[in-house]
C-alpha cells in the first residue's frame, strides 16, 4: 500500500499540490488530467527523481523520503520505453537481474512470459515488434523486479486503440493478481474509466477530486470535474 500525505512541490512558476493519496494492494488509482497538470511530477516524486518540498510518501507504511531511487522498490514504466535494440526479446526482459539464482530466475520469467502472452516473440529483435508487444517486453521487465508499487506514465499512448485496450484489460488481470498497487496516468478519460480501481483528476496541480471510477463519472461534485470529463477525449 502506498499512501501520501500533503505532498507538495513548486518547480519554477508551477505548483503542485498539496495533495493526499492512499492505493492498496491491487488497486490501480489513474491520475486523469491535461498535459501540464502535474501528473508526471507527481510520479518523479513518489519514485524519487524529484524531492518533495514538503509532505510525506510511505510505501508498506515505511517512510519513502530520501531513500534513493534504486532503493524504493518501485517500478516505473515510462512512455518512452527505453528497450535495447541489439538484444532480442527474453535478453531486455532479463537484463538487470543475472545475479539472480538460475532457478528462480527462469520460474519468475516464465510465469511473466506466459501472463502476457509473450512466449512466441522471445528470439525476435525489438526493432520487428509492433508498439504493443514492445510495450508488453517493458513491462514484464520491469515486473520481473518484484517492484512493490508500479508507475505507468502514459505508456499506452502511442499504441493503436485496438491493442491499446487489449492490454489494459491484461495488465489490470496481472496487477490485480500479482496485488501490486498502481498508478497510472493518463489524459484520455475513456483509457481512464477503462483501467482505474479508482481516480484523481489533477488540474493545474492540484486535485480537482477523486473518487471511485463511478463516483467520478456518475455522480462529479465539482463543476470542474464535469467540464474535465467532458473535454478530454473519450
């Protein structure tokens, strides 16, 4: 479980909080808003890459801040994927993690090849893939570290709708299984409502409200969040 409380940060002329926030095991929160509204800060800041100007993050109920990035335990799937393209399928999902014993090394890996349906492509160059079986390799990589809490920044976007809600049914089968809590951003609210347990919305860095998916959808209490809703592309 990954709970925050009164996280806050100003970086130049933009601010971003405070704001408070809890997830628990197995349940994916989506931080819906436009670009600009500080939903990738928010994430800089829970892994690490940003420090907080003020607040608290706790993860397992144990204090976050400033324990180092590679210390967190956190997995962070970017929108850039950052795939090695002179090595083959099953060496960018193993890479980082030789020292590993041997055994269970490959029943981690093969449990995760066969989750998302990868076994197929393990010989095939990155550079043959499609967007969305790229997208499935940096994933089972970065799951295949045991993170105790998973980021998504955006990591569908560039993925066509067919296949992008395909896997957004796969990995909330995977999360909701291997009971990881989640975040993921987005500014899409349809992608939003499809993959969330709950939601954020974030406007101009603070939160406009947050509530279960139905909630947010069916019953807004801002005007705000309606006008949101309604704006983004669905």
């Amino acid at each position: 479980m990954i709970t925050i409380e009164g996280l806050s940060k100003g970086l130049g002329k933009f601010h971003l909080g405070p704001l408070n926030l809890e997830v628990n095991d197995a349940q994916i929160l989506v931080v819906l808003g436009r670009n600009g509204s500080g939903k990738t800060t928010l994430l800089n800041l829970i892994a690490g890459i940003l420090q907080t100007d003020e607040g608290k993050i706790f993860l397992d109920k144990n204090l976050l801040n400033g324990i180092s990035l590679e210390k967190r335990k956190i997995g962070y799937v970017f929108q850039r994927l950052y795939l090695f393209p002179h090595l083959d399928v099953f060496s960018n999902i193993t890479f980082g993690l030789q020292s590993r014993k041997y055994s269970e090394l490959a029943i981690k890996t093969n449990e995760m090849i066969s989750m998302l349906g990868i076994e197929r492509l393990l010989a095939r160059n990155i550079q043959s893939l499609s967007g969305g079986e790229q997208q499935k390799v940096a994933i089972a990589r970065t799951l295949l570290t045991e993170p105790r809490l998973l980021l998504m920044d955006e990591p569908f976007s560039n993925i066509d709708v067919t296949s992008k809600y395909t896997l957004i049914q796969e990995i909330k089968t995977i999360v909701h299984g291997l009971k990881i809590p989640t975040i993921y951003v987005t500014h899409y609210a349809n992608e939003a409502f499809n993959m969330a347990d709950k939601i954020m919305i974030l406007h101009n860095g603070y939160v406009v409200e947050d509530g279960t998916k139905d909630e947010i959808m069916l019953k807004p209490k801002a005007e705000l969040t309606k006008s949101l809703i309604h704006s983004l592309q669905f």
